[in-house]
C-alpha cells in the first residue's frame, strides 16, 4: 500500500524533470541559436574580409548568406544578423554579378543581362535586410516610417542606427543605377540619399570614409541632376583622407564617377596605377575590397580605348 500511495508522487516527480529537461533544452537550443547569431550578425567577419582569393569568397558566401537566413528565421528581432546580410549580399551583388556583368557585355550580351538581373534582386534582398535591421534599431522609425519617410529619417538621433543607415542608402541606391530604364526606380534617388545623409549627419568619418565616397557619385551625377562636380571633389578628398590609404574604393569611386565623364586621362591614369600598385597585404582587414578594386582597375585600364575619345 506505500508504494502505491508513493507512485503518485514518483510520477510527479518524473513529470517536473521531464519538463524541467524541456525547458532546459529549448534555453539551450535559444542559447546557441542567438550565440551562432552574434558571432555571424556581428558585421563581416575577418575570415571574408582579409581574403584576397576572389573565387574563395565567391564559392564560400553563398553558404554563409543563407545560414544567416536559416537562423534569422529562428531569431527574427537580432538586428546583427539583418546587418551581414545586408552587407554580404551587397558584397556578392556588386563583386560578383555586376563586375562580371560588365566583363562579359561585349562577348555574351545574354548573361550580361542575366547577371544584371541577380545584381538587382540582391541589392534588393540587401536593402530589404538593411531595413529591417533599422527598424529594430529604432523603434519610432518602424512605426513612422512608411507614413511620412523624411520626418522619420531626419529624427533618428541613435549613432547605434549609422550602419543600417547606410547599408540601407547603399543597396537602395546600387538598385537605382542597375534599374535606370524604371520611372519609380529613379523617383527613389532621393529616398536613398536621405539616408545617407542622415548618416552623414551623425557621423562624417563613419567607416573610414565610406558616407564620403557615396557623396562623390552621388553629387557627380550632373548639374541637370542636381549634382555639384566641386562638392565631388570634396567628398573625394575627404573620403581619400579618411581611408589614410588603406582603402582603395576612394580612388576608383572617382574615377568612375569623375574622372571618366570627365574625359581626363591624366587623372585616370594617375590613379588606376596607384590602385593597381598597391600592396594588398599592406592593409589586411580590406583586403577583399581592395582586391576587388584591383581586379576592376585592371578592367578599366584594358578598355580604356573604349572609355576615352580622341587621342
């Protein structure tokens, strides 16, 4: 008769560790989700960013993006995982479907068009990382945002919202330039420069110069545009300041924005050879950037016929 009174309180017993183990094994399981989350949404790691072998990263990043997503599906308020994906599509957009695409225009109009197309839908999807990163960054924004977008820009004050900003700025903008042909593509222009210059308001060096380098495209679009070629100039000054020569996208941001439409040979050459000599090695964080400078220097430099009229 005590053993079966005991039972009851055996089972219980049993009952309580089994759910204790439960919740002890969902904490866990939360607990490595979000640690794996921070150690991947903690920007662009060192493992891609001092690489020099393009085809590694090529190959490597495709995986990387999408375990990101995996566990952004698992942890959709970790604002550090929207960043790096914001990051690592632009990243693989621009250095691996647009330059490619310009490469193979001449040869293979059909996959240029192609490639296009995928740079597009990945500074999309970027973009779309980017803000969503911001509006878990700033709460009033989220709420605002869609209602009256300049208002809810201009009063985000949280130097923590910079790189979200930015990101968002950029990959809306590289959308832009890859859809001219699209009416409401162009009428956002200035939606991406709002970011940007807010961030530009709440930090002008941010990123070694990155805002800067922005700028100088942006105000060397043309007067027509609204543009200023002497507010490029600046911007490229101060962006090339900032960098301290670690960081070659200064340089070829002006060439192609101002030295090419420009017609100035001497300016392009001047620089294309300062990026093409520099030492990779010379600057280790940036060396995927740099190495994808170089290798669009050397496309630059082989169509260079193409690019200038005259002698």
């Amino acid at each position: 008769m005590k053993n079966h009174r005991l039972l009851p309180c055996k089972n219980m017993l049993c009952l309580t560790a089994a759910a204790m183990l439960l919740c002890s094994a969902c904490s866990v399981k939360k607990i490595a989700v979000n640690s794996f989350a921070d150690a991947l949404g903690s920007g662009a790691g060192t493992a891609f960013t001092s690489e020099s072998d393009l085809e590694l990263v090529e190959g490597a990043l495709p995986f990387s993006l999408k375990t990101m997503e995996t566990l952004l599906e698992k942890a959709p308020q970790h604002k550090g995982l929207c960043l790096s994906l914001a990051q690592g599509y632009m990243l693989y957009g621009y250095g691996f479907c647009e330059l490619k695409a310009d490469e193979v225009k001449g040869s293979d109009f059909a996959r240029y068009e192609h490639l296009r197309d995928r740079a597009k839908l990945f500074y999309q999807r970027a973009y779309g990382y980017a803000r969503r990163g911001l509006e878990l960054c700033d709460a009033d924004f989220a709420k605002s945002g869609g209602a009256n977008f300049a208002e809810a820009v201009t009063a985000i004050d949280d130097k923590s919202c910079i790189a979200y900003l930015y990101w968002s700025g950029a990959a809306l903008a590289k959308w832009i330039t890859l859809a001219k042909t699209d009416p409401a593509a162009a009428a956002r222009l200035p939606e991406a420069a709002a970011y940007m210059q807010r961030a530009l308001v709440l930090d002008p060096d941010y990123d070694s110069g990155s805002l800067q380098e922005f700028f100088i495209s942006y105000e060397a679009r043309g007067s027509i545009m609204g543009g200023d070629m002497i507010k490029a100039s600046e911007h490229f000054k101060k962006a090339e300041a900032l960098a301290a020569g670690k960081k070659l996208s200064p340089w070829l941001t002006y060439v192609e924005a101002c030295s090419i439409p420009n017609q100035n040979k001497k300016e392009f050459a001047e620089y294309i050879q300062q990026i093409l000599a520099f030492n990779l090695d010379a600057s280790p964080q940036n060396r995927l950037v740099n190495a994808i400078a170089q290798k669009r220097a050397r496309f630059l430099l082989q169509k260079k016929d193409d690019l200038f009229l005259g002698d």
